[in-house]
C-alpha cells in the first residue's frame, strides 16, 4: 500500500519496464548498424570522449568570452570578429 500511497503501483512499473526494454532494443540496433558500417566501440567511446572534451572547452570559451564583453562594455557578439569566431561556432 505505502507504494500506492506514493503514486507507484505495479501496472506503471511494468509500463516503465517496457519502455527501457524498448529503448534498449532500439540502442543495440543503432550500436549494430554503426558497427557494420566499420565503426567499433573503441573508436566509438574514444569519439564520445572527444565531443564531451570538445564541448566543454567550447563552454569555457563561450564564458571568458562572456567576461571579456563585461569588461569592454560590449556584448559577445561584438567580439566574436575580433577572435574570427563564427555566429555558428
């Protein structure tokens, strides 16, 4: 009953179940078709690694950024020429 009471009961817990199963099922498959075309999980990981690595540089970037516009009074994107940045970097 202390379950119910918290608003978990059995037939949502196996609809939560099936959901992750689906999920699951639906990441090996990608995992599957990235292998047959050459990829391998090493490589993969050490990708992932590089994004994660990547994107927090990126964010360090993005808030000295930020700062240095406090300083001068500007906004960021009035800096980004002078650093020959892109609007879509």
């Amino acid at each position: 009953k202390s379950g119910q009471a918290d608003g978990i009961n059995g037939e949502s817990l196996l609809l939560d179940i099936q959901k992750l199963q689906e999920k699951r099922d639906m990441l090996d498959k990608e995992i599957s078709q990235l292998i047959s075309e050459g990829y391998n999980v090493d490589e993969l990981e050490d990708h992932i690694s590089q994004l994660h690595e990547y994107n927090d540089i990126k964010d360090i970037g993005q808030m000295l950024l930020g700062k240095l516009a406090v300083i001068r009074g500007v906004t960021t994107k009035e800096l980004y020429p002078e650093f020959g940045l892109d609007m879509n970097d």
